[in-house]
C-alpha cells in the first residue's frame, strides 16, 4: 500500500514535560534537564524531545521524562501547544506540553541526550532554552490556578 504525501512543508513535532514537586505552593520545584547536544548545548530546558512515528503524544511525553531524568511514569495532564514559527532554530517546530506533579522531588538520574537532570526552585529557574521560560510562565500560571481553586 503506497503512502500519500501532501506536497506542504511538515513542522517537527515535540513534547515537553513540566514536572512540579512539593508539598506546598512556597516550596514548588520545577524539573530541568541541562541539553547535551545543540542547539542550546549546556544551557537548561524542560524534558522532552521529538514525537516517534509510531508513538501518541502522551508515550513520548513519558518516554522522554523517563529518558532524560529517570523519573516516571506518573500521571500527566496535555497543557497546552507552543507552535511560534521562531521557538526552534533548527526548523518549523510544534510542542505539546504535558504537566505533571510529585510529593517529593526525587533524585533525578541525567541519561539519554541529557547532560544533567535537577529541581530548580521556581525563583532559582536559569535561563532556558528555546521558549521554555514562556512555556514554564504559562504552566505556572494553570497551576497557581488549580492550587488557589482546589481544581
């Protein structure tokens, strides 16, 4: 059986993983990963990666978090998707964002294309790579949402 191939230029597809630990909204930490690889080698990033062929969204979203940090699988809630034309350098790119929270920052294990893995207090946050700061900034906005409202 012969596939159909539109004749339109195909953006990459991503996922991207904001984990949250802690107990209380004083104490949350975000889950970073340092990037071994270009582009924005050494710099932090949130978990994540390109979407296999033959994956759903929500398998590379774990398959990535697990990969990079070692930690998972735990329950993750589809946020949101990033898609400006300018978020990747290496060409047109769409994230899907997933979120996900813990009681207790576990030690993350670095592996895969991740040079280090650690929790970052959410006012300690480095600079990030590609657009993660705005997508950290919409995540956290969601989730001082649910925490004020019980959601």
């Amino acid at each position: 059986m012969a596939l159909f191939s539109y004749p339109y230029p195909r953006p990459m597809v991503t996922v991207d993983c904001v984990i949250f630990a802690g107990k209380s909204e004083e104490t949350v930490k975000v889950l970073l990963v340092k990037r071994k690889n270009p582009p924005f080698a050494g710099v932090w990033a949130l978990p994540g990666g390109f979407v296999d062929m033959d994956e759903s969204l929500e398998a590379a979203a774990l398959r990535e978090l697990t990969e990079e940090t070692g930690i998972g699988p735990l329950p993750l809630k589809q946020i949101h998707c990033f898609g400006d034309p300018g978020r990747d350098p290496r060409g047109r790119s769409i994230s899907v964002v997933y979120a996900g929270t813990l009681k207790d920052a576990h030690p993350p294990k670095a592996d895969d294309d991740a040079a280090d893995a650690a929790w970052f207090a959410i006012a300690d946050v480095p600079a990030l790579a590609f657009d993660h700061a705005s997508i950290l900034a919409y995540v956290m906005k969601d989730f001082n949402y649910r925490l004020t409202t019980r959601l």
